[in-house]
C-alpha cells in the first residue's frame, strides 16, 4: 500500500513547479510554432520548390507545388491558400502576371521569390500586392519565420470594423446599422469594406474599380457610380461618410 503523504510534493517544490509552468514554459512560443498554414509554392526550379516543400512540411504546413504560374493559377481557382510563395522570374507566367491574376479571382498574402536586387522591382511587387520578398539564395529557415510572421499578423486582426452604429463583421461577411442587419450585394460589400479599412484616404477610381471588379475588368466605370449609390442609400445615414473626390474617386471619411 502506497502512503499518500509520503509520495506528496513538498509546499515549496509545488509552489516552485507552478511557478515553472505559468511563468518560465514559454508558451507564447508553444503557440507560435502551432500556427499552421496552406501554402503554395510555385517555382520553376524542381530543386528550390522541393526543398521549400519539405522544409515547409517539417514545420506542419500543408504544401502544393506549381513549376510556373499557369499550373499555380489552376490549383488557386480551386483551393484556398493562406500564404503564396512565388518566384517572380518562370517561363510561361512570371511572377508578377501570376500574382496580378490572383488577386482578380480573390485576396492571398504573397512572399516574393527574386534573384531581382533593385529597388524598382520591390517596390512594383509591393504595389500589386506582395507583402514580403526574399531574394535569392535564402535561408529556408528565414523563409519560415517570415511566413509565420504573416500568419501572426492575420490572426491578430479585428475581425469587426466598427464606425459609430455601423458594423462590419469580415468573418460573418455581415454589415449591420444602428443594430439592425443589412444584406449588401457582394459588390456593395467589397466596396464598403475597401473604404472603410482605409479611412481619410483618397482613393481613385482605377484603385477602387481594380481592387473590387479585378485588373481584368473593362466595363463602363460608371458602374461603380451606380454601385455606390445604391451603397450610400443602403448603409442610411451613414452615406454621408463617403464623399465623392470630383476628378479622382471617392474617400470614406467619418464626420468630425
């Protein structure tokens, strides 16, 4: 028979144990590591594309692989990807033109790939949508880190936008009015979510109409005047805060 109060910690042993486990077990790193993605990586280059695959498995993501953009675009259609890693020089669909595309079917975090050094490049990359780069050759484990980067960043964004009684809920994709839900047309929708996340800014026609209907779109953009009126009728007083920027655009910009 086992004497239960022989086999007990001491007080302080406990105190000592518990004290381990809240303050000194790192768990900020725990949950760091268990942020685990859906990536795709498109390279031309088997040897680079495979080695990022696997490293990228070794760290838990779930991993496809594309040779160029053409194949990469094929499986984003029918998939959804949290992050894209994507080499900007391939044959058959660079970098950019696959990104460009990408972003026509539905918004994607995208790491750039690039043996590409000047500042021109960067900057055009970040201007269609990347949000890193990594030239080439790189450390896989610096690749990993800057992924998880974009992870974190993504699970610590307000998943509502809220401007006095009007609510947005980007996980719901719902919009409510002084407490009462309305139902936007996806467009509407799209349109109202682009403005409000960037408040006080002027933003063009071709911005607005590129982000919402897709560098592909080629329609009278007096289209998107028909959209946003019916936008301001739908949100009510709330209209107000988009203003129409005569030979420019349009700003969401709530009253002071």
């Amino acid at each position: 028979m086992v004497d239960s109060e022989s086999t007990a910690l001491p007080l302080g042993y406990t105190a000592m144990l518990i004290y381990y486990i809240f303050f000194q077990f790192n768990f900020t790193q725990l949950i760091y590591n268990l942020i685990m993605a859906k990536l795709l990586i498109v390279d031309d280059e088997e040897k680079i594309r495979e080695m990022i695959g696997k490293y990228a498995v070794h760290e838990g993501h779930e991993v496809k692989l594309a040779s160029n953009g053409k194949e990469a675009l094929n499986l984003f259609a029918n998939e959804d990807f949290d992050v894209v890693i994507l080499d900007i020089m391939m044959p058959v669909m660079g970098g950019y033109d696959t990104l460009k595309k990408m972003k026509e079917i539905k918004d994607v975090h995208c790491i750039f790939l690039t043996a590409l050094g000047e500042e021109y490049d960067r900057v055009y990359g970040f201007d269609i949508g990347a949000e890193d780069y990594v030239t080439k050759p790189f450390s896989l484990k610096e690749l990993m880190m800057r992924v998880k980067v974009i992870l974190k960043r993504e699970n610590k964004e307000e998943t509502k936008i809220v401007v006095d009684g009007l609510v947005i809920d980007k996980n719901a994709h719902t919009i409510f009015v002084d407490g009462q839900r309305v139902d936007l047309a996806n467009k509407e929708y799209e349109l109202l979510l682009y403005l409000i996340e960037n408040q006080g800014k002027a933003l063009t026609r071709e911005s607005i109409i590129n982000k919402v209907w897709g560098y592909a779109y080629d329609s009278d953009d007096r289209t998107l005047d028909t959209h946003m009126k019916l936008l301001r009728k739908d949100i009510g007083d709330y209209g107000k805060y988009i203003t129409t920027i005569r030979g420019v655009g349009y700003r969401f910009e709530k009253e002071i």
